[in-house]
C-alpha cells in the first residue's frame, strides 16, 4: 500500500507534521517561561474536597482569586501525565498510508458543499469542544484508578496505565470519528441535481470518501478490540457503537437527517409516544447525547476500569464520570453560539436541539413556528431571528445550570479516586470547560 501514496500526499503530511511539531514547541514555550499548573492543581483538588463538605457549591466562589486553567494548558499538561502524544487523533493510524490516500483524496472536494470538508477541520480543530480527547479522558480515569494484579509486561510503567487501556484509548476515537465521517453522508435525491452534473459529482465523490474512510476507521476499531480478547468488553464497546446509530434515528429529522426538536405535546399520547420524548426538554436533551455522546465516553471509561480488574461498583463509577462529563461538555458545546466572542456569526447554522433551544421551546412553543420551516430542510430556518429569540429567553440560564449539574456530578465521582496528578489533571479539565 506505501507505493500509493504520491509526492502531493507525502507534501500534505509534512505540512500536518510541521503544524504538530510548532505546537509542541508552543507547549514546550509555555512551560520553560514558568506557567506551571501548581495553582490549577490547588484549584482543583481543593474543589474535589469540598464538594461534599458544603464549602463548595455550584462555582469556584472563594477560589476566584486564583486564574482557571486554561483549556489548552489542561490538555497539554494533561497529556505529559500519560504519555498520550496528540489531544486529537492517535498518530499510529493518523499517518498510515489508507488515510494518507484519504486525505489525498478529500482535496478533491475542496470548493465543494460537502459536509465532509466541515467534518475534517472539525476532527483537526474545535477548540475546547474537541471531542478527539477522548482517549486522553479515558486515559487519566484509568491512572486515576489504578490497576489490580496486572502483568509487569502489560503496564505502561513510564505512564502509570496499561497498554490494553491505551489500546481501548484509541479504540475509542476510532469509533467516534468514524461516526462523525459517517455523518458526512447527503442523501442524494432522485433529480435534486437534474442540470448540475458537476455538483452531483462532488456529492456522490464526497459520500464514497466518508463511506470507505468511515468503514475503515471503524473496521480497524474493530480489529483492535478483538484484539483484546475480553468478550465482555466487546460485547461493552458494541453497545455504544449501538448507541451512536440510534441516535441518528431519534426524533425528527429533515431530509438530510439533520436533528429537529420534538413536536410540542398537544395531549396525543400516540404522537408523543412515537419519538420516545417525556415532555422535559431536558430529559429529551440528555436522552439524545447520551445516545451520540454520552455512552460512548461512559462505556469506554467504564471497560478501562474492568481491563484494570476493578470490581463492578467501581466500573459503574466510571461510566458515570464518562457519561457526566460528556453531558458537560455538549452543553459547553451548545452555549457557543450564544456565548459574547465565541466567534459565531449571526445567521450561521446551529444545532435546533441545543440545550438553550429546548429550554425556550419548553416555555415558549410559539419557537416551533420558525424551526417547523426546516422540517423540508434545516437551511429553509431563520437562523438568526432564532437566535435573537432564545438568547432573550429562559434557555441561556438553564444551559448554564445544566452544564454546571453534570459537571459537579462528574467531579462528584473523581473525589471517590485517591489524590493524584491524574484526577487532579481531570479536574483542570472539567474547570477549564467553564460553568463551575
């Protein structure tokens, strides 16, 4: 397979080498000119103490003095904790010559309206909001755990965890960016591109690649967790990969399967009942990200518990920190757009079954007005009056409140683990995050 790869592909990956290496060298900047977390850990640790002694409640309060961590020096600092060597993808499969020839392959697209260039940049870059950490958060729950009568030759000694909870760490990104390249499929309709030959092109061009750079991401997640030989664990991890695809099938959806709210209840328990929605926003909120979300992370935290030899209790602590924390971090997710100088741009698209839109439509249906026009497509939506209308609203405040529940829940199971840098670095996350 090596002799495929062209000049052009070997050009593309120097360029993603050169940009990897300037942002070590940054790291390594930050940390020769003194930024230490030594503050961050004090921040953190003193939290995860208080949390049951009442001295903490819903925010850092009389911590305020001292700066939160940073986000970017959380997952750098993070990262030196477990050897892990990105905060985004692994760099064992990043750099094989298949997704080489991807990579390659998805230039092609470029100028296109291909959902696929979008899901690209968001794997390489989201900010804060990179779920490709993953696998560094399953990583430091395990250090944070520990391990029971493991073999001297299955332990990572240099980073305090086991090669099979590494190997689990990968499987993990593996799953979740495979779905996220899935996700980047359009639904071609029959004469939607009469008279457009080259469109039609890109699209059908587009779905091959996130067909086949999907299935082999996936496919190669698969490999590695046979590899493991632990039945149970497979069966754990195929679970989640259950979840993810029914969350594609949850509630409404508009031709393109993008996500639209639940119909508002007007006492027809058979409407209701047919998109298994109770009538809280909430409920309807957390039952979608744990599908696409939230499972994933808990299921995977709580099998690096069980490689560990950890009794059940414990194991089911670590699906609750995963799922938590998941939740927190989609609702960081959803306040960005109506965050002061998170960059949005007024009448850019936004998730319709965000938190903040839930909220305001639980008590304001006259929302449904606006969003209903998407249900031919998402694009057909004012986005920016519906934007307007839920920042004046009730759904800000309540998002807030949401992440800070689940964030308080997750640092909630971290005081159960023995103080280390490990769960210290877990905590600096969760903080760094915002709402606490």
């Amino acid at each position: 397979m090596a002799h495929c790869v062209s000049s052009k592909s070997l050009g593309v990956l120097r360029k993603f080498n050169k940009s990897v290496i300037q942002a070590v060298c940054n790291s390594q900047w930050i940390m020769n000119n003194g930024i230490r977390s030594v503050v961050n850990t004090n921040v953190a640790d003193s939290y995860v103490r208080g949390l049951h002694t009442g001295e903490v409640k819903c925010s850092v309060g009389k911590y305020a003095q001292n700066p939160k961590p940073d986000w970017n020096r959380a997952v750098s600092e993070a990262e030196k904790i477990v050897g892990y060597p990105t905060s985004f993808l692994s760099l064992r499969w990043l750099l094989s010559d298949e997704i080489a020839n991807i990579a390659l392959h998805l230039r092609q697209l470029v100028g296109s309206n291909h959902p696929l260039l979008k899901t690209a940049k968001s794997l390489i870059y989201n900010g804060r909001n990179n779920m490709q950490a993953w696998g560094l958060i399953v990583l430091l729950l395990s250090k944070a755990a520990g391990h029971l009568n493991a073999n001297s030759l299955e332990e990572d000694k240099a980073a305090g965890v086991l090669h099979s909870q590494r190997a689990l760490a990968e499987i993990t990104e593996m799953i979740r960016t495979s779905h996220l390249v899935h996700k980047g499929l359009v639904n071609i309709r029959p004469g939607e591109y009469t008279g457009d030959a080259r469109t039609l092109s890109d699209m059908m061009f587009g779905n091959k690649i996130a067909l086949l750079g999907g299935d082999y991401l996936l496919g190669n997640s698969c490999v590695e967790l046979a590899a493991l030989r632990d039945y149970e664990l497979v069966e754990l991890m195929s679970s989640a990969v259950r979840d993810l695809a029914e969350g594609e099938f949850v509630g409404r959806r508009d031709s393109q399967n993008n996500p639209l709210p639940g119909p508002p209840l007007d006492g027809n328990a058979e409407e209701s009942s047919s998109y298994a929605f109770s009538p809280s926003a909430e409920e309807e909120w957390v039952m979608r990200n744990v599908l696409s979300a939230g499972g994933l992370l808990g299921k995977s935290c709580r099998g690096a518990l069980k490689l560990a030899g950890h009794v059940e209790e414990v194991q089911q602590q670590g699906f609750l920190f995963g799922k938590h924390l998941a939740l927190a971090w989609q609702a960081c997710f959803d306040l960005e757009p109506f965050t002061v100088g998170s960059g949005y741009s007024v009448g850019s698209s936004f998730n319709l079954t965000s938190a903040p839109v839930l909220f305001h439509l639980e008590q304001d249906s006259s929302l449904y007005d606006e969003i209903d026009k998407g249900l031919g497509s998402v694009e057909d939506v004012d986005y920016a009056k519906v934007h307007a209308i839920v920042s004046a609203g009730p759904g800000i405040a309540r998002t807030r409140e949401l992440q800070r529940t689940h964030s308080q829940k997750a640092l909630e199971v971290l005081e159960g683990f023995k103080e280390s840098d490990a769960r210290t670095a877990l905590a600096n996350i969760i903080f760094a995050m915002g709402g606490l």
